[in-house]
C-alpha cells in the first residue's frame, strides 16, 4: 500500500522524503550515520514518521536472501534509541544492538553482541521462505557466524554445512552435525551437555572452545579452551585440552594426538574480529592492535565488564566503537590516533 493510500500516514509525507528516510536509516543501522544525519533522522521519526519505521522493518525483515522475525519490543526498542539519538544522556541499548545485528544480516552486514553476563538476544535466521519451526532440523550453510538457541556460537568455515533442532536445546540435549569446518564457543550447562557429530565421530562438551574439522576419511578436533572429550557412539577415543589436536581416521577408527599450536590450527577465523568472553581492557587492546589505535578509559571500573561481540574484519573503527560503547552506556572520541572511552558500567 502506497503512503499517500495509507491511513496511518502523515498528510505532509512525500516520496522524496520517503526516501530520504530509507536512506537515513539504512545509514544509521549500518553505524555509518553522522551526527547530522542522526540528528535528520530523529527528526523525521518525531514529526511523523513513525509509521514509515515500521513500513521499513518490515520490508527489510522479509527479503529473498534472508528472513529477519523482530518482536515488537524489539522494534519499540529501536524507535527509542532512535528518538533519543542525539541526546547528550547515553542509554543502555544492549538489546537494540543485538537486534539490530539481525536487520543488518539481512542487509547483508554483520556483527552480533551481548554483555556476558546477560543471556544474548536469540536470532532466528532461515533461508527459506517460511517461518523458523522450533520443531523442524535447521540447516546453515556457508561462511557465517551463527547463535544457537542457548548462546553458543559457531564460526563456521567456508563449505561447511550445520544442521540441528532448535527444539531440541530446549530439553535435555545440544546436538548438533557438522560437515566441514566450524569453530565451536560453547555456553556452559552441567546438565546439557553439547555434541557434535561429524560422520561416525562425536565430540562431547560441557563448555569451551574447539575447532572442528571434518574432511574425507577424517575428522580432527583441536581445542582452544577448556576440555573435550571425542569418541564414536560406541566408546571414548581421547580427552583433549588446549593445544591438543586429535585426527580420526573415520574408515578404521584409529586416531593420532598431537601437540599443535591451537591459534595457528584456528587461522582461518581471523576473517572475524572475535572478543570472546574477555573483559573490555582485554578487548581494547585487541582493537587498538587491529585497527592501530590505543584505547583509555576514564572509569577503570568498566574496564572488568565482559563482553562477547564478533565482527566482520572489515567493520570500520567508528561501527566497532559505536557498538561497544553502546554496550556499556559509554561514549567515545577519537584524536590522533587515541580513542577515549568516558563513562558506562557494567549493569
């Protein structure tokens, strides 16, 4: 329905502002909106259009390449964070951030979020055309980052192929098949432990990180953190810690162990920008090392706070501030080379 066809439509809208507005927010969204634009955009969406807001999500949820669900709150959320834009008082917008990683997805983009000690945000992402069944196995192929149902995240590799049943983490398993390559960072449950199968090998955790690596006639696992424990259905081949490799022959069962360097053996993420569980004096030295800036921050209080965020590697320095400070309810500044974070907490 066109706007001028709409009821909810302000009497002064126009195609051109129209537009204007679909570029703006899709700018904002991207993280690479200034400060006038920002400002442009709260403006627009306080003088009526509102309703185009919700035209926009809408459209840009349901797309050919990807299908985005945003609950309501979710979208309240975003038009709130909106509003308040260009208002000096920074928010809390954690979940706005994670939710709109999932509109970014399905523009194309990526990042994804969550302050550690707060559950994140579960995205549901399909190919298909129809809505995700909880009930029905999921399939993700390709290079991607994704977020199971109970906050355990997967890097996959190119070629790789993961399938496993949404409903499933919801009772007393976490299983999951991979074929190809997948790095694994697994949310820890005692009472769930977490399985993936590659052909006739299966490796079992509680919580950790580990690379999985299914190839003709083998699989091999190496583990980057905490203890994995690999076998088949039938019995246990091997329990493996940090810096430890294991390669499956999957015709004869025989396995070889090995020492390795488990960074080295988990190269190929590096296309991400991962900050893995660390704390944000952690994370920015990562950042300042990756993209040749140093990070201070004003509050050493916050520099305890952990995060886990991922991005692509080629996210501008604006886009990964923007959204760690939003984290944390900071602001930021850059000058010569210094980024100065003021303010935020770990709440």
């Amino acid at each position: 329905m066109s706007a001028d066809n709409d009821t909810n439509a302000p009497h002064d809208f126009n195609p051109s502002g129209m537009e204007r507005f679909d570029f703006l927010m899709t700018k904002y969204l991207a993280g690479d909106a200034s400060d006038p634009e920002k400002e442009e955009l709260r403006q627009l969406t306080e003088n009526g259009y509102e309703f185009r807001f919700r035209k926009w999500l809408d459209a840009h949820s349901d797309t050919d390449s990807a299908e985005v669900s945003l609950p309501e709150k979710a979208r309240e959320e975003i038009l709130t964070n909106i509003l308040g834009t260009a208002r000096p008082q920074a928010r809390r917008t954690t979940m706005w951030w994670s939710w709109a990683a999932a509109v970014l997805l399905a523009l194309g983009g990526f990042m994804w979020l969550t302050l550690r000690n707060s559950p994140p945000a579960h995205v549901n992402i399909t190919r298909n055309e129809q809505p995700v069944r909880q009930d029905e196995p999921q399939v993700v192929r390709g290079k991607q980052f994704l977020i199971l149902p109970d906050g355990s995240t997967v890097l996959m590799n190119e070629h790789a192929e993961l399938t496993y049943s949404p409903a499933s983490f919801h009772k007393g398993s976490r299983d999951v098949t991979l074929r190809g390559e997948a790095y694994f960072d697994i949310a820890h449950d005692p009472a769930k432990p977490f399985r993936v199968k590659s052909g006739a090998v299966v490796t079992r955790v509680l919580g950790t990180a580990f690379n999985v690596n299914m190839q003709e006639n083998k699989v091999v696992v190496t583990v980057t953190r905490g203890l994995v424990e690999v076998g088949s259905t039938q019995r246990v081949y091997a329990k493996i810690k940090p810096d430890e490799q294991i390669t499956v022959n999957t015709q004869t069962e025989q396995y070889n162990m090995a020492l390795v360097s488990a960074t080295e053996e988990t190269a190929w993420k590096d296309a991400y920008l991962v900050l893995d569980n660390i704390d944000l004096e952690k994370a920015g030295q990562l950042i300042g090392a990756h993209y040749g800036v140093k990070l201070t921050f004003n509050r050493a209080e916050v520099k305890k706070c952990r995060i886990t965020a991922s991005f692509m590697h080629h996210e501008n320095l604006d886009t990964v501030l923007m959204v760690l400070t939003k984290m944390i309810g900071a602001t930021y500044s850059i000058e010569n080379g210094n980024v100065s974070i003021e303010g935020g907490s770990c709440d």
